[in-house]
C-alpha cells in the first residue's frame, strides 16, 4: 500500500467519522436503563459542555487529512501515524454505532480507540508542521485518554462493581497515571495535556455542587498536568 493510498484512506476514515453523529442517535452518556444501579448523573462524567471539543477536533482532523492527501501524501513524517488514525476513526465511528444498545461492548471499543489514538500520537513527530500534523492528533489522543476512562468508571458504578464516587476517584487516578505518562514522552506537545485538563475541568464543573470530593481530586489532577507541561517544557 502506498502512502497516497494510505492519505486517501485516511481522509475518507476521517470524514465517515465525522459525519457519524449525523447518523446515529445523540450521546449524551450511556442509558441508566442499561444498567441494573440507576445513577442519573455519574461522578465521573464532566459537564456537557466539554464535549464540544469534538466539533474542533473533527475539524483539525479533516484539516490534517486534507494536507496529508496534497502536499504532504508523500512525506514520511505524515505517513507514519495513518495507520494508527484510520484505525482510531473507525474505532470511533463504530463507538457511536454501538454506544447507545451497547454499552459495555462500546467501552470496550473506546479503549481500542485510545490504543489506536495513542499509537498515532507516539508516532508522530512534533517538528515539522506543528499545528497541522501533531496537534490534530495530539487533541484526539488527550481527549480519548479522558473519554475512555470517563466510560469505564460509568460502567463500574453502574453496575455496582464500585460505589460512584469510588469508580470516579479511581478513574481520575488512572487518567492522570495515562496523561503524564504520554505527556513525558511528548514533552514539546502540550496540547494533549491541555485536551486532558479541559476534561478534567469538566469533572470540576459537573462536580462542583453534589460531589466536592471528585471535584477537588480533579483539580489537583489538573494542576499537577499542568506543573507536567510546565516541568517538560523548562527541561526542553
């Protein structure tokens, strides 16, 4: 397969996904009639607000697929993450598919979606073309790290493996273990832990009234990702 091929995959990956939510029910959290522990509003789940990152993300993404189909189809530094973001689009794509029936099935598939993601991001140069080949990625893969955690603690607490606050304390820890582990390996591309704080500042927000707890464990995630980038980048 050649890198053109491999571009033009990559475009048509992208555009499937971001055209998905035209097709498929709105998601706005997995149905607690799913579940057999009815919690209306999961700790863990930020505010709705924060989703709305995907729309810049679908955007950048699309951007990045158009470069990489012309000027940059032959360029080995874009080539190298395709692979990685075809999978991770179709992966997406079938997460909205399922999302709404399925729920265990597609947090599953989310986790598959960050392997993917992660992949892209790890194999993708932050220099040349910063803002056109890293970053798009480097946004997906920040917030996937979070959205993968946010399902997995939903299911937990929903079917009462552990209390609510409890799967969301849990799932916070394992955000943060992922992002400052990714960050350190990308120390010159902030914008994935900056996506991972918007996360976690969502979890602020939706925690701020009922659940203080989850709400100061998210602001401190929050400061530490940010005393990680700022750590990384004096170091760079």
């Amino acid at each position: 397969m050649t890198p053109m091929i491999r571009a033009i995959l990559l475009l048509a990956a992208t555009i499937g996904f971001a055209l998905t939510p035209a097709l498929t029910p709105p998601v706005a959290g997995y149905d607690p009639a799913l579940f057999p522990v009815q919690i209306a509003r999961p700790a863990i789940q930020p505010a709705g607000y924060a989703f709305a990152i995907w729309g810049v993300i679908y955007v950048w993404l699309i951007t990045h697929a158009v470069f990489g189909v012309w000027p940059k189809r032959d360029v080995p530094e874009w080539d190298a993450p395709r692979l990685w973001l075809i999978a991770a689009a179709l992966l997406g794509a079938l997460w909205l598919v399922v999302s709404p029936d399925y729920p265990r099935s597609a947090t599953a598939v989310i986790w598959a979606m960050l392997a993917a993601a992660l992949g892209a991001f790890l194999r993708t140069p932050t220099l040349p073309d910063r803002w056109m080949l890293s970053a798009p990625i480097a946004m997906l893969a920040g917030w996937v790290s979070a959205a993968a955690a946010v399902a997995l603690g939903v299911v937990l607490a929903r079917d009462g493996y552990l209390p609510d606050v409890v799967s969301a304390v849990v799932m916070l820890a394992l955000v943060l273990a992922i992002a400052v582990t990714v960050q350190m390996r990308k120390p010159a591309m902030p914008v994935y832990g900056l996506t991972v704080i918007w996360a976690l500042a969502g979890v602020i927000w939706a925690n701020r009234s009922d659940n203080l707890i989850v709400a100061v464990i998210a602001g401190s995630g929050i400061a530490i990702m940010v005393l990680t980038i700022l750590a990384l980048r004096k170091r760079a």
